[in-house]
C-alpha cells in the first residue's frame, strides 16, 4: 500500500492487486477494515473506487478524514496491509447515446476520475462538472485538465463561482452525481422535467456491505410502493426518480 496526502485533510490509497484492477469499475466500492482497535472504530469502512493504473495492477482510493475511522486510515505508512472487500455495488450505466453529464461535489468526485478516463477512450461526448466550497476541496487539477471539466467553487478561488447547480446544461442528457444528498436532490430536481436520465450514487452507513447488517437500508419508490433497499446490494448507483428524498 500507498499513500498521498492532498492536503485539508484529503488523501489517497494506492493498493496493488491484479485481479481487482482488471475488473473494477466506476461505481464499485470497496469495504476496508480499520487496522488499529485503538481508534475506538471496529467496523470496516466504504471507499469508492478512483482511479486505476493498470499496467501497474493498482487501483485508488479517495477520502476525507471525517471521523475517527478514516482518521485512522490517513496515517498508514507505505508498505501497511489492508484487508479489503470488493469490488462491491453495481456502476453508473454508460450504455447511452446522449452526452453524459457527471456533477460531483467534494469528495465525490470519485468515481468520475476513473469514469472520465473510460468515456474519452470509449469517445462518448461528456462533461464533468467539479464543485466545492473553496480551492481547498478541488483536487486532480492537474489529472482532469486533459479531460472536458469544468471546475467551480462557492467562494470563486478556483473556477466559476457559485454552486454547481448554477451551472447544469440545459437539454436531454444522461446525468451522473455523486456527492451531498442536497446537491444530488437538485440536480434531480433541475432535470427531472426534461428528457433525461438522472443516476445518483448514494453514500450510507455501512458495516458489511453485503447486505447481511441491513445498516445501509434506504427508501426506495417502485411504481406505487416504497420499498427498503439496501444500498450495499442494489445501489450505490439508484435512478434518481426511485429515490425518496422528502425526508
């Protein structure tokens, strides 16, 4: 293992294994195991996938230090074992003929980094568009500048100002977002009336990802039910009209 640190309490792991960066893809997460009991956080935590190196078998995984669990994970050293499951969850379903819209926010930028990579060599016609409160929340600069991104902040101090709602193309798309709850509502909510396709990643407690604990159920609409699902089974990745948000 592999570890970069972003700064503000960004960071990456790097773990290296052949099997998992050949049939990993963006959508998948991965539950990984805390290696020190002395945090307090026994559970083993999701990561999305971000990118992989294949000549390299090595796949990334992005996160925020937000509690005591990944805290934990931002001081392993070069070199620590990780146990890990996955590739878990299902992935964002590329098989469409309209341009793709991908709107992430903070951390959920994720997925789209490695997503981003398959659609420009697949020469599907995209655009991400890449918000977060300040210059402090956008990484990758470097990485998504050879792809068609557009980067804002809420403060202005890197990219357009204002959120990245504010800056949704209108038309008929195939739309991916991944990020908060409240940005991903309003993407729905900005496309829901027009011809496209909205499909939301949805981030959940979890403690097994397999679908066992039931920690990660989440209310879902089918026709005129609403159903639990659990996240770690049928999503991460949900249409968003099936997703109930008025709560």
């Amino acid at each position: 293992m592999d570890k970069k640190e972003w700064g503000d309490n960004y960071f990456s792991l790097f773990l290296k294994d052949k099997e998992i960066s050949e049939i990993v893809f963006p959508g998948n997460f991965f539950m990984v195991k805390i290696p020190y009991f002395e945090s307090g956080a026994i559970l083993p935590r999701p990561f999305s996938i971000a990118r992989v190196f294949k000549e390299e078998n090595v796949f990334e995984l992005f996160f925020q230090v937000v509690g005591k669990g990944t805290e934990v994970f931002s001081k392993l050293k070069e070199g620590d074992y990780l146990e890990i499951l996955g590739p878990l969850g299902n992935k964002f379903p590329i098989k469409t003929e309209k341009k793709i819209i991908m709107v992430a926010g903070g951390r959920g930028i994720s997925p789209f980094l490695y997503l981003s990579e398959i659609l420009k060599r697949e020469k599907k016609d995209f655009l991400l568009i890449y918000g977060g409160k300040s210059e402090k929340d956008i990484k990758f600069r470097h990485y998504l500048s050879s792809y068609n991104t557009l980067f804002i902040t809420e403060d202005g101090s890197y990219g357009e100002k204002g959120l990245v709602t504010d800056f949704l193309p209108k038309g008929a798309f195939t739309v991916f977002s991944c990020g908060p709850e409240i940005m991903m509502e309003k993407v729905y909510e900005f496309y829901k009336k027009t011809n496209s396709e909205v499909f939301v990643s949805l981030e959940e407690r979890m403690a097994c990802g397999t679908g066992v604990c039931y920690g990660c159920a989440k209310k879902i609409r089918r026709g005129d039910k609403i159903e639990m699902v659990r996240v770690c089974q049928e999503g991460p990745v949900f249409n968003a009209k099936e997703v109930v948000w008025d709560e």
